[in-house]
C-alpha cells in the first residue's frame, strides 16, 4: 500500500526557543492590553499567542485576572512565565504612556471602524491592541483614546467571537506584517 | 472638550442576520472537521467561528462533543442551533466521503506542513479543514487521507495554539478569500 511520509513534526524540528533565547530576542513591536476580562482561560490562550507571535508585552486591566491564576496557568501552559506583562487597573494611564510610541488600536464593532481585511498594518509602526470585556467590549471613554478601530468582518447571526479566537485572528494578521 | 464621535454600533447597525436569512444564505465552501476535541468551550468557540463565516458545515467526529452539552451551549451562545453539524464517530469515513469535492487540508505541524501566510486559497476551490485533539493533535492514520497541510507559523516557546484560536487564525484567512 502506497503510504504518504507525512508525519507531526518533533519538538526539535519545530525549533523552540528556550526561555532565555526569548528574553533575549528582539519583540515585534505588538502589546496586547487586555481590560475587564471575565474568563481567566480567555486570558491563558492569549498569552499563548503572545508566545507565539513574540510580542512586546501584555497590560491586564480592571478586572482582567493576572499572574499567579489556576484559571490562567490552565490554559497559558507556562507562556504566562515567558512573556513580559504587567497589571495596571487603570487601562487609560497605560494609553496615555504608550500613546507617545505606539498606534492604540481598539478592537471593536463601532461607527468608525475599518474591516479588518483592508486594515494596511505597516512595518515601520508600533501597535497597541485593546481587547475588552466579552459582553460589553471597550467603554467609550477608552474608545476615545485610540488612534483606529479595527472589526473583523462577520456574515452570521451573532457578530460576537470569543475574545481569545479574535486576538487571534488580529494578532496573527498583525504578526504576518513583522514575519 | 473635544470629543471623537466614536461609539459601539448597535445590533441594527451590524446588519445581524437572522435564523431563517442564514439557511437560506448560500454558505462559503468551507466545512470544518473537529476530531478529538476535547474540551467543549473549544467546540462552542468553533459554533461561532461557523457562524461568523458562513461555513457549510461542522462535523464532530470521535470524542468532540456534539450538541445539546451544557459546555458547548456555554461558548456557542446559539451559534450551535445556527451552523449545520453532524456526528460521525469514524473521522476517516467522513474524509472518504468529501475528498471527490473537497480539499482535505490538515491543520498540523508535520514535515510536508506549508505555512498559513504562504498558502494560496483559490476561489473556485472548497476546503475541509481538520483540527484534532488539544494535546496529540491529528494522527497519522488521519494525515496520510489527507491532501494538504497547513501550519501556523509561530516563534515563540511553545508552538501551541488553543485549538479554537488556531481555528479561528485559519478560517479567517480561508474566508477572506471570498469576500
């Protein structure tokens, strides 16, 4: 019988890098901030993206749980060990420093937004994403703080993902720009 | 003060369809295939995904739960009673039976694996994608039915994805192919 040699790629062949080469590697110029979380595992999950799309740092906020969390380290898998971040309560003094340095983007459904697929992210610039509360997403005196507000375009019944599924897709189409 | 004129869209303005709209809606040639999924938050996640981009159809296959579960109903909010499924224990007969229409892509880091920015969708093709189990991913039994195989580039420590954000990375990038 004719067999394909396919097979899952060993840990050696993926090429991970050690904790210590992640320090020391230069972040693409990404921060996530992440304000008024409910679900500690949303958390977790993007803090795996923050791994594995070497990002700058993350900023928890308000109620968004942080490190040491069971709920966090169930779904991070250790990325909550690697990757730089910091709590702050108070999400508009962690725009009002980055603000100097990077593009505050919120990722939300409003009257201003661009579709996600014609969003031109540029290499030379650095961006700062906000993902909000699952239900109630980002308050409008947060969206009056940001630079640009990026949707992903949905066709459906709910135009509601997951927030770890949406920092995904952003985050992954973001990353594509610095690979 | 001046202050942007920026706010969340409401439910009118995000042109929601309804129930009915989406049988009747011609759906995007995608078909997702989740076997051995462990955790039905993941396969909630996935309901939306489904929803969100129109796909034809999810089959749940092996160990994924399938509807009606408390934990699908969790984080599919709905999407579940919206998204066309089916249950079918053996994953291969299903690949036997779409391969004639459809490309059967395995989403798995193997050595015959192309990168997700570097592969080409093409608007005249249908895709069935196939996400396996959070932790031993898709066997090799699976991958030798199967005709191409995608993974996500990544750089970090890890080089693991939640299988829903992974989902959501891929649909994503399938979809806006036909917008």
């Amino acid at each position: 019988m004719y067999t394909k040699n396919v097979y899952q790629q060993s840990n050696q062949a993926l090429q991970r890098i050690s904790h210590e080469d992640f320090i020391q590697l230069k972040k693409n110029p990404i921060i996530i901030i992440l304000n008024n979380i409910r679900s500690a595992h949303n958390v977790g999950a993007i803090f795996r993206l923050g791994d594995a799309f070497i990002v700058q740092k993350i900023y928890l906020c308000g109620i968004t749980a942080h490190p040491p969390h069971k709920g966090i380290q169930k779904t991070a898998l250790g990325a909550e060990a690697v990757v730089d971040w910091d709590y702050q309560e108070n999400i508009l003094s962690v725009i009002d420093t980055l603000s100097k340095e990077y593009e505050i983007i919120a990722i939300e459904q409003t009257n201003q937004s661009q579709a996600l697929e014609y969003y031109t992210f540029c290499k030379k610039k650095k961006y700062a994403f906000i993902f909000g509360h699952e239900v109630t997403g980002i308050q409008p005196a947060i969206l009056q703080q940001c630079n640009a507000y990026i949707s992903i375009t949905q066709k459906g019944t709910k135009h509601s993902l997951n927030v770890s599924t949406c920092a995904g897709i952003v985050l992954w189409q973001a990353f594509k720009n610095f690979l």
